[in-house]
C-alpha cells in the first residue's frame, strides 16, 4: 500500500519594491499557492502539494518570476494522509 503525503511549506518572495503588487497578483494564480504578506518587497506565501519535489518545483517557477529577486523556503512540514474507513 502506497502511504499519500500532505506537504506544506512557507517561503519569502523577495521582488523588486516597485513590482511587488504585480508580483503577488501573478503568485495567487499558482493552485497551491496562498499569500498571506505582502509589504515592503517581500511577500510571504505559503505552498501545499504532494511532494517535497511539487513544492521545490512551485518555489522554483515563482523565483523566474520578473522582478523577483529570491525565493526562499522558510520551513516545510509533512504527513501522512488518513484513509477515511468505509
């Protein structure tokens, strides 16, 4: 039996200041993706997946971003998902 994993991890955006709106405007469309910051260049997100690997993979696409400047994942926590019983 395959155990299905929940991740999550939080990460800061860090963009241009002057960019920063568009910035976050075009994050929140990333499924997955939840901004809970945005002031003085950084925004601060959170990204939910199936893997350590989906997450790396969302924080990597947002870092080509234009105008952002890094994306860093700040923690990431993991867990085995409860079948409900039938």
């Amino acid at each position: 039996m395959v155990e299905k994993r929940y991740h999550i991890s939080s990460a800061v955006v860090s963009v241009l200041p002057h960019a920063a709106e568009a910035v976050r405007a075009q994050v929140e469309t990333i499924a997955g993706v939840e901004v809970h910051a945005c002031e003085k260049g950084k925004i601060i997100i959170t990204i939910e997946g199936d893997s350590t690997r989906a997450l790396g993979d969302t924080l990597s696409r947002i870092a080509l971003f234009d105008h952002v400047v890094s994306a860093n994942m700040v923690f990431e926590h993991a867990q085995e998902l409860q079948e409900n019983p039938t």
